[in-house]
C-alpha cells in the first residue's frame, strides 16, 4: 500500500514541475512496476548512470523545453526537490532500488507533430490518448498478435521502418478500425519482411470490422507476405497512393485474396502487385450494406496519370456484384493473369455467373494491357466497354475468344476515336460478342483514319487484310459480323469475311504523313498558271499545301530557291479528306515567257510529306506595244514583248525571313514573230496574210516590219503570232485590237521658194574670205506617204551667173570668177552635195522623208574671187518629189 502511495506522490510532483501539454506527456511501463510492499528500495551510483543514458536517448533536438521534459526520473518521498542536486542527494541518502523497467518515459513528437513511436508498447499507450492521432515510427516495431484500435483521422507514418504482425484468423489483432465513415493513412511503411514472413492473417494490415464506408489509404507502402492478405474491408474502400509494392504469394493457410473489398481507387503514382493466393479470386467483393457508398458494386479505378499492375492467378473477381473497370485519362492498367495462372477454375475473369452490368471504362490516353488465359465471361450480362480518345487497349487471351457472351448479352465495345485497340484470341472471330440480331455491339469514331488489321492467327505479324474505315457500326454474333443500317462506311461482304475468319483484329488511329503526291501545271497565261494537285492522306485530312515554283531545274527540292511559295491551308472548295485529296491553286505574278519547275508538299497531323516530283510549265509570251505607221499601201509594224516584268520573293533565308517584290531577271528569249493582218477582225484562214517580222534586243525584245501591197482606203487588224520559249506558239492581241485604214495616196511636200546664200565683206583679208553662209530652209513632207526628194536641175538665171565657173569640190583659184556651192541636208558637213550645171545628169539626193517629216537645207561653199566688186548671180533650182518604192 505504501508502495502505490509513494506512486501517487511521485506522479502528483511531477504535474506540477510539468504542465499539462500535449507536446509532452508522462508515460509509465505498468508491466515493469514491483508489487512486492516488503521489498526494499536501495540506490546505487552505477543506477543513476544508467537513468541518465536512458534519459538522452529519448531526448528531443526540437527545444530547451522539450529536451527538459523529455528526462527519465523516478524519485522517492521528499516534499521539497527544488534541483537536481537535490535530487541525487536524496537518491544517495536513501540509496533506493530502482530497476530500468520502472520509468516513467515523457512522450516526444516531430517537428510537424506526429507523435514518435520507437515500439509496440509505445503505440499502445499513446493509442489510449484520443487526442493523438499522428504517429511516426523510430524502430521498426513487432505488433505480435494483440490489437491495436485505429480511429478517424489517424495517420501512421513509417518513416521506412517495417512493421510485422501475426493476426492468424483474429480481426481484431494487428491494426483494426471498427468507425464507420473513418478514414485512415498509413504512409512510408513496410508490412511484412522481405521474404515473406512477418505479415500473417487474412484480415488485412487494417481489418474493418462492421462499420461501414471506412477509408483506407495506402501511401508508399510495401506489403510482403506468403501467409497472408493484404485488405480486409469488406463495406469500405482503399485508396493507393505513391508507390506501393505488393508481393503477396503463398500456399498458406491465409494467403487468400488481395482484398476482400468494394472498391479499390489507385489514386496516383504506381501500385505493383503480385498476388497468388490459395482461394479463387484476386478481389472478393460481398459488401451491401446500405451505408457503404460502392454496396452492389466491385470497382477498380486507376485515376489520371495513376499506374496499377496486377500479376494474379485468380479470378479477377469473386462475387456476383456489379463490376466495374475505370481507367481514367494517362492512367494505366496492365492485367496479367497468364504468368501466374495454376488452376483452371481460377482462370476466369468472373468466379461467377453475372447478372448484373459490367463496366470497362478507359478514357482519353488511357493505357489497357489484359493478359488472360480464358474470356472475359459476360455470359448473359450488359454493360459494355467503351474506349475513349487516343487510348491505346490491348486485351490478349490464351485460349477461346476475348469475350464469352450469351446470345442474350448486351454487351457493347464502342471505341471512341481510340488510337488503338487490339484483340486477340484462339477462335474465329475474335470477339466472341453474341448480341441479338441487329443489335448494334461493336462501334467506333476515328478523328483519322481507322485501320482494321485482320490475322488468321494470333501469333501472325503481318495481317491478313487492312481494312481502313472513317466509322462503322457492327452487329457481332459469334463468327457473323453484319453493317448497321445508315452505318457512315459499312464494311465490304469480303471484309466482313476477313473478320469472321479472324482470330486477331487490331483497331488502329492510321494516321501516316501523306504520300502518293500528284502535280499537274495547266492554263498557263503571260503571268498565271493553275495548279492541280492530289495526296493519299493516310488517315488525317491535309491542314496545309505548298506550292514552290522555281526558275531553274537544279533548284528544286529546296524551298530557299524558290521563286513563289503559295500555301493553301484553307479547304473550301476543296476536296479534303482523310483518304485522297485534291488541291487547286491559281498563282498570279509569273514573268512572261518563262520557263518554271514546280513541286508541292502537303502536311497533315502527323507531318510534312516529301516533295512531289517536279512538274514544268512556261507562261505565255506577252506583247507590250504594237503600232502601226500608215501609208496608201504600206504600213511599218513596230512592237514589243515583255520580257523580265515578273515578280518573285527571296527566300534564301527562309520563309520567315521572305523578301518580296523582287524584279525578274530570268525570262526567256522569244524565237519568232510573225505579224499577221487582214481585213476581217475574226482573221479567217483564208482572208489573213502573215510576214516575219526582225526582232532584235534580248529582254524586252523589240520588232518591225512592213507590210506592203495594201489596198487603199481600207481597215486592217493586226495581231501577232510569237513562237516563246518553250516553243509553243502564242496569238497575241492588243486590247483593243490593233487596227489600221489605209488611204488614197497624196504626195504633198513643202519646199522652199527661194534660198539666199552670201559673203561678208568682214572676211575680206582674213581665211575665212568669200565662204558662202545662209539661213536654214525646212522641206517637209505634208501628204500620206513616204517621199523620195531630189534635185534634178540647176540653171543660170542672170549675166552675174553666166560669170561664174560652178564647181564640184573647193580646189578653186583665188582672184577667179569660181564658186563652189554645197547643199547641207540637216548640216550634215559629211555628204558633200555639190551643185553645179551636171544636176540633170547627175541628181543629188536629199533623201526620204515620211509622213510628217521635215529636212532643213542649209547652202554652203566659198566664192574665190571676194575682194571683186559684188556681184548678184541667180540660180533656179529644180526639186524631184516622188513615192518612195523602198
């Protein structure tokens, strides 16, 4: 008695030297306590060392107070300690035995306030507080076979310690929760050892007794047992979390299933498991409890970017509930229930005849591998398994079909622009669906094209038929597939054969870079030409086409060469699909009479294709001017052909960097220009005369000619035939159409009356003496045709010109009566036209003069005798004006 009073005291000091707070707490080893009243308490210095070394292995780095706190005492009536030294004074006066066991620990906790647990014991007490509900392991801890109670909101944290158990076929031994609607975490933890031991009983690390909707969250958590199962749950759920090893296989008595649960939610990261257990199913699932929120069903969700694969030899569930398979967007799932597999009647999907819909739901990106040895046996149930966009599935079977369905199944598999869905079995038909005749049980949508690869056997590598499809609706029977009616692309009789006869059909998004590239140049104009070109799409329509037009062969295949690129990436008007397309452009700013190579690409989803091969056109010769110089019966063609007018962009730096509006200088020389001309606008054959006309110059390149033998007074159209430089010829017009009238013949020219000529007497001594000087004097050609002028005469008029010696050159003799007179047509002083009394023999001409044109006349010469008294002589000039033949 006196014994459990001194406890009492000790107890009662304590409170008061440390307040009551919950970062801190007296514990006491009840177990180790003596009993014994007669025994006698004796000290040593030897036992006070040993307190304090167990004092600081408790010790917290956390405070000063804590590290206070956290000191192992154990002290005997006194009523005034006020120290420490106090204290081992009146441990060396009365000289006590204390043995280790008999303690009284104070608590410590983390930074982030999980309480610290170094070992099972620590655990039960700290369990007996409500208050503490976060736990961290500093050992490694043996739970042995006794129980330990969880509540909501407790959180283990294992700091990568192992924890080992024993339950045997005791629920309420290890941890167990007993809360409904409780949620608890155990994160960071090993359960078991890695060889097996360590984790016996098969009600779970967490057996859930009855109370319903209990969560259970696994976080970073290895389990590694031959003799037990990891979940026991039977009306709540569990949730994994991070990355979670799971080795669970074994012969034993309780190596049964993986869980005995409702729902299973992998909720991130990846969850391994390998299960081989003594019972029939990887998952039994019996809960209807009115409050468990998944009562009736038997569900495995694999939640975005999360990762579950299971190794099992069993069926993949027990129980008649209604399942359901859900792989969210980037999940992934991989189902192997071949590497493990031992005994026919685990080799099942379903361990039961199921009634009730059966879900398979993969969504977008999702990533489905299910290996097994027998059907998924739907038997006579619904549901259906939809396969959502780009998701890529893969369901492999050993033996039989993918499915096995009774005739009265409902079951669908819709694949909703899947990017590939592949089954494979032993029988004919693959599937293995049995809906009712006309029931629509296979579907799908492609975004691309959809590619059907049908195998007469399993193991084939290459196909037996390709089969490419938009969409398509199917009624499936066994080995009989069948269109739906209004069906968007319903199969061919001989591709619904190749199905039947299958025993692998693979679904795949066929989406290639497009090929098969055709290009045709036509319509070629001066300055345009229409492209036409065609693609295979393989799978996805074109989103853009280029067309690159070069100059010269050798520049091709590189878009930096090229002249013009036109892109056309809008598809109005145009017929572009996911099969063959075909494409028009019409390109405008080509240089005239040139010669070009053209190629094209087109890009779809999934890239660029390479370059067509090239095609060559050359633009039409493009006339610039024509006119014509009318007479009666002639007239002068004078022309122009455009050479070099075009424009082109400089993309030697790339089509970012493009320079555009550069002036062409690479156009072609023109061969031949003929001038054509007749009276009838519409020029028949017959009605139209043609002459070669001289070109001359090699860009812009210049003609004429002369038509001659015209009729008068009459309308002529004139228009051009060019050979340009390709070869091909070219008719080509000015707008309006060039057009001429002929008129009758005038001949009118102007000349003058009367030309003065005379010295002056300023030059008499000096070198320029007697050199003869006059004013200009105009002849000018007033009528409608070319004029042909001369002079055909010349006499004296008076006794002054009978005086003088008219000579043909300037070797006169100076104090003679000799004159030379020169005729200066446009004060030309190199033709020297003398006149003298020899002009009606010997006429000089003043040369042609067409319509409208003038000469001037100017006379020059020297008179040899100047310093003679002046002398006034007169000359009558005779002018020849006639048509000009030439």
């Amino acid at each position: 008695m006196k014994k459990k009073i001194h406890l009492f005291l000790i107890i009662y000091v304590i409170a008061m030297i440390f307040p009551i707070d919950w970062s801190y707490a007296i514990e006491i080893d009840q177990s180790q306590v003596e009993q014994s009243n007669e025994e006698t308490l004796a000290t040593s210095e030897s036992t006070t060392e040993e307190l304090v070394s167990e004092s600081t292995e408790l010790t917290s780095d956390d405070s000063s107070d804590t590290q206070e706190s956290t000191e192992e005492k154990e002290f005997v009536e006194t009523d005034n300690i006020t120290n420490s030294n106090d204290i081992n004074n009146v441990i060396g006066e009365n000289k006590p035995e204390i043995k280790s066991g008999n303690i009284l620990k104070i608590a410590a906790q983390d930074e982030d306030g999980f309480w610290l647990v170094d070992s099972a014991a620590t655990l039960t007490e700290y369990l007996k507080d409500s208050q503490k509900l976060n736990f961290r392991l500093t050992n490694d801890i043996n739970l042995g076979s006794a129980g330990y109670q969880l509540k909501d909101k407790m959180i283990i944290d294992g700091a990568n310690h192992i924890i080992t158990y024993n339950k045997g076929g005791t629920a309420a031994s290890g941890f167990y929760a007993n809360q409904a609607n409780a949620v608890i975490e155990i994160r960071n933890t090993q359960f078991g050892n890695s060889d097996g031991s360590g984790a016996v009983g098969y009600y779970g690390i967490i057996s859930g007794i009855s109370a319903a909707n209990m969560t259970i969250i696994f976080d970073g958590v290895d389990y590694y047992s031959t003799n037990g199962q990891m979940i026991y749950n039977i009306n709540g759920s569990v949730i994994m979390r991070g990355q979670n090893r799971i080795d669970q296989r074994g012969t034993s008595t309780y190596s049964q299933e993986w869980a005995e649960i409702n729902y299973v939610e992998i909720q991130s990261g990846h969850t391994s498991i390998q299960h081989s257990g003594t019972t029939e199913a990887f998952i039994w699932s019996s809960g209807n409890a009115s409050a468990n929120p998944h009562a009736g069903t038997s569900q495995i969700i694999v939640r975005e970017n999360a990762q579950l694969d299971v190794q099992t030899n069993g069926n993949v569930m027990y129980g008649t509930l209604s399942p359901s398979y859900i792989v969210e967007k980037n999940g992934v799932f991989n189902l192997d229930k071949v590497t493990l597999a031992s005994t026919s009647s685990k080799n099942q999907f379903f361990a039961a005849n199921l009634t009730r819909p059966i879900t398979f739901d993969f969504k977008e990106n999702a990533q489905v591998d299910f290996k097994l040895p027998l059907p998924i046996n739907l038997y006579t149930a619904s549901g259906g398994m939809n396969i959502g966009e780009n998701a890529d599935v893969s369901i492999d079977v050993a033996n039989g079909n993918a499915f096995l369905a009774y005739t009265s199944s409902l079951f669908a598999i819709n694949m909703n622009k899947a990017k590939r869905v592949s089954f494979a079995g032993t029988s004919l038909g693959t599937l293995g669906l049995n809906g009712a005749t006309g029931v629509n049980n296979l579907a799908f949508t492609s975004n691309y094209l959809q590619k059907i690869e049908t195998f007469s056997s399993k193991t084939n590598t290459t196909p037996t038929q390709e089969i490419f499809k938009e969409a398509s609706d199917l009624s499936v029977q066994g080995t009989n597939f069948t269109n739906i009616a209004g069906s968007k692309d319903p199969f061919s009789a001989q591709e619904i054969l190749a199905m039947r006869n299958s025993q692998k059909i693979v679904f795949s998004e066929f989406v290639n870079v497009p090929n098969q590239l055709g290009l045709i140049a036509a319509d070629e104009t001066d300055t345009s030409v229409s492209l036409y070109g065609s693609s295979v799409n393989n799978g996805s329509p074109a989103t853009e086409v280029k067309f690159f037009i070069f100059s010269a062969e050798e520049d091709a295949n590189d878009l930096r060469n090229a002249r013009q690129i036109v892109t056309l990436d809008s598809f109005d008007g145009q017929i572009n699909t996911a099969f063959n397309s075909y494409y028009n452009v019409n390109v405008d700013s080509l240089n005239p009479n040139t010669i070009y190579w053209v190629q094209m690409i087109v890009i779809n989803q999934a890239g660029e294709s390479e370059f067509s091969d090239t095609e060559v056109f050359a633009t039409k010769p493009q006339l610039s001017n024509l006119t014509a110089n009318v007479t009666t019966t002639t007239a002068i063609i004078n022309g122009e052909l455009a050479s070099d007018t075009g424009k082109w962009t400089d993309y030697s730096n790339g089509e970012a960097a493009a320079i555009p509006d550069q002036q062409a200088d690479f156009g072609g020389m023109y061969r031949q220009v003929t001038v054509e001309y007749s009276k009838n606008k519409d020029f028949p054959k017959n009605e139209t005369k043609s002459q070669i006309a001289d070109l001359s110059g090699d860009k812009n390149q210049k003609f004429t000619t002369k038509l001659k033998g015209l009729e008068g007074e009459a309308t002529y159209y004139v228009r051009v035939r060019v050979a340009g430089v390709h070869g091909e010829e070219a008719v080509l017009t000015m707008t309006p159409l060039t057009e001429f009238q002929t008129v009758t013949e005038v001949i009118k020219v102007e000349v003058p009356i009367e030309m003065a000529f005379q010295t002056q007497n300023k030059d008499i001594g000096t070198t320029q003496e007697g050199e003869i000087s006059s004013s200009e004097y105009q002849v000018i050609n007033k009528g409608n045709t070319a004029t042909k002028i001369s002079l055909t005469n010349l006499s004296k008029e008076n006794t002054d010109a009978n005086q003088l010696l008219l000579l043909s050159n300037f070797g006169g003799n100076v104090g003679q009566n000799e004159l030379a007179l020169q005729l200066l047509v446009n004060n030309n002083q190199s033709d020297t036209l003398f006149l003298t009394s020899d002009l009606a023999n010997a006429p000089l001409s003043i040369g042609v003069l067409n319509v409208n044109e003038q000469k001037s006349l100017t006379l020059r010469g020297k008179y040899f005798n100047a310093a003679k008294q002046a002398i006034f002589p007169t000359y009558k000039m005779t002018f020849k004006v006639e048509r000009n033949e030439e």
